[in-house]
C-alpha cells in the first residue's frame, strides 16, 4: 500500500460511526505507528520528497515572528551582554521580551544601559525596536496565586521602575505577567488604558491568562470604547506540557486549544509563546533521557519552592511525558532529513500554528541567534506539521521490530482500522 493509498483509505473510513471502544483504542495505537512509519520509510526511502523542511525562495516567516528573550543576559556564557544584543541586532532581531522578574530587575537595567548605547551611536532608531515589559507581580518571582493584590498604584509603580531601569519613556508592549482571579477583568482593562493614555505605554497583553479572561476583557473594552488586549503570551511549543509548567500558567500547545488561536486570529490578538523550546527539551535530543530521569524527584514531593530541584521537578513533570519524548523523536527525524536542527524544526511547528504567532526565544550565542534568524527561509510541508501534531506515544510491545516488516504488519493493521488512519 502506498502513501497515497493510506491516506485515500482513511478519507473513506473517516464517515463511518459506531465502532467500538477496543477498535478505537487500536487504532490510535496503529494511527501512531503509522506515522513513525510512513515517516520513517519514506524519509529513507525517498529522501526529502516528502515529510519535509521546505526551503523557500522567500522569508516565509518575518523576523517580526521571532521575539528575543532576555532572562538569561545576566548569565550570559560569554559574559557580555552588550555584544550579545549587538549581534541580535545585526541579525535582523528588533523585537525584546523582558519583565520586571528577570533576575530581579537585572536584564531590564543592562538592556536599557546597552539600549541608550545603540540610540546614541545611531546603531538602530527607537521606533525600529519593539520593547515589551512584563509587570504587576510585585515581588512575587514564581506566580504565587495568594500574593499581594495588584492595585492602579502598584502596577503603576511597577511599570515606572521599569521604564527607569530601560532608559525609556514608554514601553511599546506592556504585559501583566500573571493573572489574577481575584481582581476583575474590567479592573485591569481601566488601568491599562490609564497607562496608554498618559503615553507610558504604545498598548498593552496579557501573560498566562486563560481563554476566558481573555474574552472578556476584550468585551469589556470594546463596550466601554477602551483599547482592548492585542497580545497574549501562554505557553506554546511542540512539546505539549502535562498541567502547568510554572504556578499560574496557561498553555496553547495542545491541539485542542485550535480553536482558541482561531478565535485569537480573529480578534487581531498576536499570540505570543514563552518556553517555545520547552526548556531545551525540544532543543537538545538527549536532554532529559528517560533512563536519566529522577523517578523519586519526578513522582515524589514538591521540591522546595524557587530550589533548582524544584525547577526540575516542575519541568520534567511538565514535559518529560511519552508522548512528547515521541514527538522530540519524530522532530528529530525531520531536522536529520533536512539538515537543519531539532530547535529549528520545533520552532517551524509553533510559528506555523499562524501568522499571528510568534515566539519567545531563549538564545545564548551567535550560533543560537543564526539558527532563529535562518528560520525565515524554512517551512514545514504540510505532511510533516499534522504528523508531529498527530504524534502521540505507542507502547514497546506494539512496535515494530525492523523496517521489513512494516508493510505487511502497520499498514495492514491500519488498513483494517475502523477509525481513520492517514497521518
């Protein structure tokens, strides 16, 4: 059976109903199998004709896309952050996330120090840059739900302490890092509004707010004839995380989240996902092996709070799960075929989520930094983006030992499926 012929036969099976639970679980397993198969064979077998990385003869996505996080310019391996910024810039990188959490205020005061050094040697223009600034957490640093309330005065405060440390007059993206359920949402459209009327900021999002919130802020204002939201960051990448990844987040990643990022699209919401590399997870193949994982960390006792084993624990419980170690495979096997990296095909995945979407990318290096940049010139096939969507975990007793035998065994199994089976 070909390609071809696999997918014709799942469009003909996709109208029938009533199979049973049994036949539905199968063939999930076999849709699975038979995506790492197709994949698999096809990419030995044919090479780059399909399950492919597109080059394309124009940038398919804008460096508008590709928003460069500052969290680590502290603790930079180099440790000179101004060359670091320096080399985004010549890029072609304009676009900076930083918040008044990171490193305590650290990265906002040497972004601003190397911001008024590029300013004044005409090195880039303030209107080329896109400054984006996180507040009204106060001195909560991991999303505390039972932190001190937000008030008009403290985010006030917040968003001036940043403006000083930026050596900026305003900031062009003004974001509440958190939600907060107790505070209503008509509360915190007002003071948004009072900060862009008084020229501090150019508009303003919201950070790890759920769907719902969302909505209705953006009712609210549109009633009221406020500016409403136009930018969301909740967490987005291939890996999909198992809960929350860090006390008080939301996440997109799930497929079923689609018709949230439709319905974003729709309201000109740019949607604008953090941890887009799953904390290197889907960076580094072997980060975070199973067999290296700590079962008793994983599954025992929250850490203490803020530790490094807490970070772990929060983020191997998060992402260490086997369906996105299958992913992480299956992006593997694509940046192989097409010779580009496992970051920059995890990246293509969540860019292609929309044109709305971008990301927030973590780089430490002018290596990491031309590998983002190169992304603009790259696309994955449709074939590849719905397989790493489709990709989920097939237990070992399943698997199919060697390559010999995947015709006769997946793809008839799959043929005989009840439920559909193309990839």
């Amino acid at each position: 059976m070909t390609l071809e012929d696999l997918r014709r036969d799942g469009r003909e099976r996709q109208g029938h109903s009533g199979a049973e639970h049994s036949a539905r679980a199968a063939s999930a397993n076999y849709k699975s199998l038979a995506t790492r198969a197709l994949i698999t064979l096809t990419l030995l077998t044919n090479g780059s004709n399909a399950f492919q990385v597109i080059p394309t003869a124009t940038p398919n996505h804008s460096m508008e896309q590709l928003v460069l996080g500052t969290v680590n310019l502290p603790n930079l391996p180099s440790k000179d952050p101004n060359q670091f910024l320096d080399d985004a810039v010549q890029r072609g990188f304009r676009r900076f996330d930083l918040a008044r959490t990171y490193g305590l205020g650290k990265s906002e005061k040497i972004f601003g120090k190397w911001m008024e050094q590029a300013l004044q040697s005409g090195q880039v223009c303030r209107d080329e840059l896109t400054v984006l600034t996180k507040g009204g957490m106060g001195n909560d640093k991991y999303g505390d739900p039972n932190r001190a309330l937000c008030t008009r005065e403290s985010l006030r405060g917040e968003l001036l302490a940043s403006l000083e440390s930026l050596r900026t007059d305003y900031a062009d993206i003004y974001m509440l890092h958190r939600d907060d359920p107790r505070t209503q949402t008509c509360e915190f459209v007002d003071w948004m509004n009072e900060l862009v009327n008084d020229g501090l900021i150019k508009r303003w999002g919201v950070s790890n707010w759920s769907y719902d919130r969302i909505r209705s802020a953006c009712t609210y204002a549109t009633e009221s004839g406020l500016e409403k939201p136009t930018a969301s960051s909740p967490q987005l990448s291939l890996a999909v995380p198992k809960g929350m990844v860090w006390p008080s987040t939301e996440s997109v990643s799930c497929p079923s989240k689609v018709d949230e990022l439709a319905w974003y699209k729709k309201q000109g919401i740019e949607v604008m996902g953090w941890e887009a590399l799953a904390k290197g997870f889907m960076a580094v193949p072997t980060l975070w092996e199973e067999s290296s994982i700590d079962r008793d960390l994983l599954n025992g006792p929250d850490a203490e709070l803020g530790s490094n084993e807490w970070r772990t624990q929060r983020i191997q419980r998060a992402y260490c799960t086997p369906e996105n170690y299958e992913r992480r495979s299956l992006a593997q096997d694509l940046a192989k075929a097409s010779g580009l990296s496992l970051a920059q095909v995890s990246l293509l995945y969540s860019l292609q989520k929309g044109e709305h979407v971008s990301v927030l990318v973590g780089a430490e290096n002018t290596q990491h930094l031309d590998e983002m940049a190169n992304l603009r010139g790259w696309r994955l096939d449709e074939e590849a983006f719905e397989s790493l969507t489709q990709a989920r975990f097939v237990p070992k007793d399943v698997m199919v030992p060697n390559l010999v035998d995947i015709q006769s065994n997946i793809f008839t199994n799959v043929q005989n499926s009840t439920e559909i089976a193309y990839v």
